[in-house]
C-alpha cells in the first residue's frame, strides 16, 4: 500500500486471520479515497467497552481511518466473497460496498471485524457505485444500537463518517460510510459459495475457521474419534438462529430481507436494510419496498429461517457422512429441530412478558387469545406490553371491549396461581417488555432533522434512550407515544 493511504500507529491494532482462507473466498481491496473525510457520530460508549483509544478515534487521523481514506499500516483489507438465495434465487454476490479492514481483539478478549460499509466499489459490485448516503447509514446506527439497547445479538455501529462527496440515487445526496462491529461478517451464503463454485475442501476449510472463530466449545471436542464437528456446527448455528428470531419476533422486528446472504452464522442481526418494527399488531406486516409477496412479513421469518438453514444445511452435506443418503438424513433431522427449539425460546420469551414464571401448556392459549385480541382491535404490540406492565391496561384502546376484559380476568388468574409475588411478576415483565423501540415515526424524525437540517441532538437523545429500553424507574414517555394508523403504509428501502 502506498505510503500517502496508511497510517502508522500502534494506538489501534487489527489483524486479518480471514486471508488463511483460500484466496477465492475474498479480495484484497482498499477503501476509496475520498474527499473531505469527517466523523458524523462516534459511538463513545462502544469505543470504551471494547477498549479502542478513544482520544484517536476522536483525532483527524481517527477519521481518516473510520472513513477509509487511510488504512492501517501493515493490515489487509479485503472485500468478501459469497452468494446467497435473494427471493428464494440463487445469484452470486459479495462486498459490493463493504471493506472489512481486519478483526480487533476487544479488552474482553473477544475478537472483532471492523467493517466499513459505502467504501467504494468491488470486484462484487455488480455495476453499482459502492457507495452510500448519510441517511441510511445513520438509519442502520439507529437501528442497529437500538437492538443491542434490547439484547437482541446484533451487528454495532462504531461510526459514521461523512465523506464530502455526493451520491446519486434518486437525487442527489450527501455520501458517508458506516464502520461497523461484528463477531464476523461470515454468512450463509458464504458457505453457498464455497460449496456451488470451491469444492469440498474449501467448504471444510470455511468450517474449520468458523468453528476456530465461533464455537471453540465444538473444538475443545475433536478428540473423540466418534465426533464429528461438522454436525456439531449445523446444531449450533441452528440453535443460535432459532434464538435470535424469536428474540425478534418478541419484540416485533421485521428484518425485510431475509436472504441466506443476509443471515450470519455467528447468531447477529446483520445488514439493516429494509428493516423496521412492527406498530399495530398485524402478523402480515411487510414494510419493504421490494417484497411485494410478503416472502419476509413478520409471521414468515421463523419459517424462512428454517429455509434458509436448510441451505445452509445442503453446503455441509459432504461433511456430515460420506453416505449421502446418510448425510441427507443428519441435515434434515437437525433443520426440523429449528421449530421446536423456536417454539422453546419464544414460548419462554412470552410467558416472561407475561410475567409467567413456569409455563404450562393451557398457558400457550392465553397467549395466542391475547394475540388475536390484539389483531382484531389492531392494538400497538409494544404498547399493549407496556401498559400491562405497568398496570396501565385502562389506557390501551382495546381496554373496554368485553373480549379483552375476559382475557384481563384470565390471566390474573393465572398470574394469582404463581407463588411469586406481584412485585416479582412485575420486575419479570418489566425486563422483558421495552418501554422504547426504535418507533419507525422516531427514527424518521430523527433522520429528518439529521440529513436535512443538520440538527444531531434528536438523533443522539433518541439513541441515548434507546440505550435503557427496559428502565421502568425512568420512561421516556414522549417516545411511548403510539403513532396513528396511517393511510399509507409505512415503507422502507434499501439504500443502495
């Protein structure tokens, strides 16, 4: 690299082990260079919970390293390769605006990717620009700090770095890049890739570093001759997805592209796109612009995840027994147990909400009753928790009706057969229903006053609220505000 696009400095130390990799999994390519490079918005706080030097980060050569226009010295910034089912359709992909400068070991031990997104074009750009605008960059560090805020595993942002160039999508806007954390960025649809166009040893060798990376737990076992790891993998990637869905499903998040490129196997929520969550309880609920079918509606993602594991299961096969019947059998087995471990965890997830401490099967009717309730009187999901957790059911909209008095007078039953108190049945409900979500009405106001006025405080009040969802000492009560049904569906885009 030349010497004018680095910087030398031991404030900050990245490694790449992703290149160990055949070299067909990625390319090594550097960010653009760009005009004016200038930090939007540090994340302060995650700057010092992974114990990055903060007083850098916050310097001009800080920029110039957020935004791209300079690397490390010494480190290899790669765009990633991968394909991936887009719709149910096979295609091949890649980092079309992505630059993964290297992975960063945190003070907690736990290994990093720093990512750039809107960097420049790739080898993978497919004829786009590779570039981004402000807008969604700030959406996605919105969004994205708002899950974390919920305990939802999740890709973080660290960044966002105006670049003092222009994009042009429909118009013109103003351009910027999102660095962001992730455990890694290695996808399903990385393994699609390494199985359609590598072969088997690549898969294998994908395998090994994912397991290395994500699940030492699998390693720790080899010794076992009768072991085989690659089985392990697929159960724990499924276990981890069955988990991280039904914490969406809980708190009413709609991803908007579930394509197997979209999905991590490290368990994160990765690539906030068309994403928003849901307001009126609607289990139809679509708010992608693309997804005219409702492939990716709120009552669909269980299912598509379980699709998309079973994709995921098909690039193992040749790992899993060398009799491909045999192997057919282990794959189809463990992708069928995606359900019951989703209905385990999102089960346990509601029964929480409810302040149900040990759920019982008759338990399962009174929460699909109270979800009915809310479609037929088209309650706000969130609110509808909130108030319950407060003991504020009077001032949900549903409150008179005779159906909803009866469900009120069959829980407290249910609740009064507990042998906890009703102090613990409220701090249960209480840490499990958020006060605040990223409301799609709040995150639009915020971005209004960000890209068109240049006025940061609403974005930065929002997320430093978004920070403490479950703090019911201290409500920020003019976000609990339930917008009103709109005409016009809310929609959202992808912001390439």
């Amino acid at each position: 690299m030349s010497g004018n696009r680095t910087i030398n400095t031991n404030k900050i130390l990245l490694k790449n082990t992703f290149i160990k990799l055949p070299n067909l999994f990625y390319t090594k390519q550097l960010p653009d260079s760009i005009p004016s490079p200038h930090i939007w918005i540090l994340n302060d706080k995650l700057v010092r919970d992974l114990g990055m030097d903060l007083t850098f980060l916050q310097s001009k050569e800080g920029a110039e390293f957020l935004s791209g226009n300079q690397v490390l010295k010494n480190t290899n910034p790669i765009a990633q390769a991968y394909a991936g089912h887009q719709f149910g359709y096979f295609t091949m992909l890649g980092d079309g605006r992505a630059i993964l400068l290297g992975e960063y070991q945190a003070k907690d031990g736990e290994r990093y990717d720093i990512q750039l997104k809107g960097s420049g074009r790739t080898p993978y750009s497919r004829g786009g620009d590779g570039k981004a605008a402000l807008g969604p960059m700030l959406r996605e560090y919105i969004i994205s700090e708002g899950m974390h805020g919920l305990g939802i595993p999740t890709t973080r942002s660290l960044a966002v770095s105006i670049t003092g160039e222009t994009v042009i999508r429909e118009e013109m806007l103003e351009g910027a890049v999102l660095t962001r954390i992730a455990k890694s960025h290695i996808r399903v649809g990385t393994f699609e890739y390494a199985s359609k166009f590598l072969g088997k040893e690549s898969v294998k060798a994908l395998a090994d570093y994912t397991i290395n990376r994500h699940f030492p737990i699998i390693e720790d076992s080899k010794e076992d001759a009768t072991y085989n790891v690659y089985h392990s993998l697929l159960q724990e990637v499924i276990k981890k997805q069955a988990y991280l869905i039904a914490k969406w499903q809980l708190v009413g998040f709609i991803h908007g592209v579930m394509n197997t490129d979209n999905m991590a196997v490290s368990g994160e929520t990765i690539d906030y796109g068309p994403c928003a969550f849901m307001d009126r309880y609607k289990p139809d609920t679509v708010f992608s612009s693309i997804d005219t079918k409702k492939r990716y509606a709120y009552q669909n993602q269980p299912t598509i995840a379980m699709w998309n594991l079973a994709r995921f299961s098909e690039t193992l096969l040749q790992l899993l027994d060398p009799n491909p019947s045999k192997a057919i059998q282990i794959a189809e087995k463990e992708v069928m147990e995606f359900t019951q471990l989703y209905q385990k965890y999102w089960l346990d997830g509601m029964g929480k909400k409810l302040g149900i401490f040990s759920l019982k099967k008759e338990d399962i009717n009174l929460i699909k009753q109270l979800l009915d309730l809310m479609q037929k009187y088209k309650a706000d999901y969130t609110d509808s928790f909130f108030q319950l957790s407060r003991g504020t059911t009077e001032q949900l909209e549903m409150y008179p009706a005779q159906g909803f008095q009866q469900w009120l007078s069959l829980w407290k039953n249910r609740l009064s057969s507990q042998n906890q108190s009703e102090e613990e049945v409220k701090k249960i409900m209480q840490q499990n229903n958020p006060t605040i979500i990223p409301r799609n009405y709040l995150v639009e106001e915020a971005l209004e006053a960000a890209v068109k006025k240049q006025d940061k405080s609403i974005m930065k009040k929002l997320v430093d609220a978004l920070q403490n969802p479950y703090n019911y000492e201290n409500i920020p009560l003019p976000y609990t505000k339930v917008p009103k049904e709109n005409s016009c569906p809310y929609k959202t885009y992808c912001g390439t």
